[in-house]
C-alpha cells in the first residue's frame, strides 16, 4: 500500500511539473512574441523541410552539407519567385486601393434605392434603427478587423521584423535542420522513464497531423493558388493575379479563405463587367478549383487522418492570432494539433477508466 502511495506521488508531482512548465512556456511565448517570429519561422521551415534533407543526407554523407543544398535550393526559389511576381503584385494592389473609392460609390449607387424602398414599406424610423445597428456591427468588425491586423504586422515594430525575417530567419532554419535528429534525441532522453513509450506515441501522432495537414495543405493552397490566379486572369478580371494567388493563401483556413476571394472577385467584377457571362466565369473558376480541391487535393494530399476539424483551426488561427500576433499563427496549428492529439488520448483513458465503466 505504502509503495502505491508512493508511486501515486511522483505521478502527482510529474503532473504538477509539466503543468507548471506549460505555463511558464505560455508566459514566456505571450511576453516575447513580438521577437519570436523568426525563430519559429525558422522552425517551421526545418521541421518541413527535414524528411528532404534525410533523403539528401543519405546520398551525399553530410547533413552539413544536405543542409546547405536544400536550404540555397528553397530560398533561391522562393526568393525568384518573389522578384518575379513583386512588380505585378505591386501593380495590382496599388489599383485596387485606387478603385476603393469608386467602388464605394457603386455601392452606395445600388444601397440607396433600396433604402428608399424600405423606407417607403416599414417607416423611416424602423429603417433608421437598422442603419444604427448595422453601422454599429461594421464599426465593431472594423475595429475587430483592425486590432488583428495590427496585431498580425505592427506588434513588433515591422520593419525589424521583416529584417529579422530576412537575416536571422534563414541562419535558424539553417542550424536548426542541420541539428534536428540531434534536437530530437536530446529531447528523447528528458522524457520520464516511465511514461516515455507513451509519449513517444503521442508525438508520433502529433507529427502525424501537423505533417498531413501543413505539408499537405501547403501544396493544396499554392496549387489553389495557381489555378484561381490563372483562371481569373484568362477571365479578364482586373486585379485577377492578386485575388486568385491571395485566395490561394486563405485557403489554409477551411472554406473562409475561399469565401473570402469570391466575394471580392464577384466584388471587383460588379465594378467591371456589365454582361452576365463574366459573372458566370468567375463562378466557374472557383467551381472548379473547390472541385478539384474536394475530389483530389486533399483527399490525396492532406487526407482525413490528421484529425483536424476546420471549425478547430478556424478557432485555433484565430485565437492565435489575437493572442501572439503573427508568431501566434504560425504555432496555432502546431498546438491545436497537440491539443487534439491529448484530448483524443485522454478521451481514450477516459473510456478505459472506472469513471466511465463503473466498475
């Protein structure tokens, strides 16, 4: 009896530790968020970036060496494919904050009739009262709008990020890649003796998730991209590069991404077009890139394994980025899928336990 006591305090006193670690890890990423961003950049291109450099190591015999070739290979690309794409992008968001103002007026154009409709059929006061609310819920998401924005790029004073982004990020990436199967058994060798099978299950399955749904959404928002900016572009659509490659990039956030973009296109093509048909186009476009997205992107690249519900990452972007900035983004989906990966274990002890069973 005496030594199941015992063994029940040093499981008491694990669970107190960890629990104590996790918040002081929360502290510390909430009081240097503003400075983490490179860092966890970095991180995020090794962990993707390292099945690559285990197959490189394996023909050449040096992870130094693998290290710096895929690294060179990845950013001269990136960095290629940033000096092309700049001037044209740059273009197109210039004339889409140029058309801002006329788009407003169109707006206003199409808004005002109806007001005067409605004022005609429920009495001037009651149409007042919705302009009240509806003013007051578009300041509110404004401002929400606002805050996240400025959370996402001015917390951290921007201009030293995009410098910490552009020096410092690539020299983490670099000795975090060429380290990690290191990282990884030091890591390894601080789990508790007892528990350490099971912990290594459980981040077996959290690398799982995060590689199925960030390598593999990943591929599935350039590929989006890709097809709604070549697609909107042979429409004719103005601004049709900067829409489709930005939807493109949304879609990491399930469905919202893409409703995001086609409101803007219909929005944009409102201003431009006076036919029915390129209306249909734009449609047609979106049609087929969420078609080809459900029957073979992600079926085939990303799966149903990895146990992410969208309204979770939804929640989990969210509340990243309204807690840490753009640091909190680039972790939320890491620690949504941890968190999954712990609910869905605990739910299973739960289910093993006297508590559910009874007896």
């Amino acid at each position: 009896m005496s030594g199941d006591n015992s063994l029940k305090g040093v499981r008491q006193n694990q669970v107190w530790f960890w629990l104590c670690g996790l918040a002081l890890f929360l502290m510390a990423l909430y009081a240097l968020s503003g400075v983490l961003t490179p860092f966890v950049a970095g991180l995020a291109v090794a962990y993707f970036l390292d099945p690559l450099a285990d197959r490189v190591e394996a023909v050449i015999k040096s992870r130094s060496a693998a290290t710096a070739l895929i690294l060179l290979t990845f950013f001269a690309m990136l960095t290629g494919a940033m000096v092309a794409l700049f001037p044209l992008l740059q273009n197109q968001v210039t004339g889409l904050i140029a058309s801002v103002p006329a788009g407003v007026d169109a707006v206003r154009a199409v808004v005002e009739p109806l007001v005067e409709r409605l004022e005609g059929q429920l009495g001037a006061n009651e149409v007042q009262a919705l302009k009240d609310n509806a003013g007051a819920f578009a300041g509110g998401a404004v401002a929400w709008l606002g805050e996240v924005l400025k959370s996402l790029f001015l917390g951290g004073k921007a201009f030293v990020n995009t410098l910490s982004m552009l020096f410092i990020m690539p020299v983490v990436a670099f000795f975090l890649l060429r380290d990690w199967d290191v990282l990884v058994a030091k890591v390894d060798q601080l789990l508790p003796r007892g528990s350490a099978d099971t912990i290594r299950d459980q981040f077996k399955e959290v690398d799982a998730t995060i590689a199925g749904f960030v390598r593999g959404q990943a591929t599935v928002c350039l590929a989006l991209g890709g097809i709604y900016a070549t697609g909107l572009t042979l429409v004719g659509l103005d601004f049709g590069l900067l829409i489709g490659l930005g939807t493109g990039l949304m879609a990491f956030v399930p469905y919202v991404g893409m409703l995001i973009g086609l409101l803007i296109a219909f929005s944009v093509a409102l201003l431009q077009f006076s036919d029915v048909m390129p209306f249909v186009m734009v449609g047609a476009v979106f049609a087929f890139g969420q078609t080809l997205d459900a029957a073979f992107l992600t079926p085939n690249l990303v799966g149903g394994r990895v146990g992410l519900h969208p309204v979770w990452i939804i929640f989990a972007l969210m509340t990243g980025a309204a807690l840490f900035g753009f640091t909190g983004v680039l972790l939320a989906v890491p620690l949504a899928s941890v968190i999954g990966v712990l609910v869905r274990f605990s739910i299973g002890r739960y289910l093993k336990s006297v508590l559910y069973t009874g007896g």
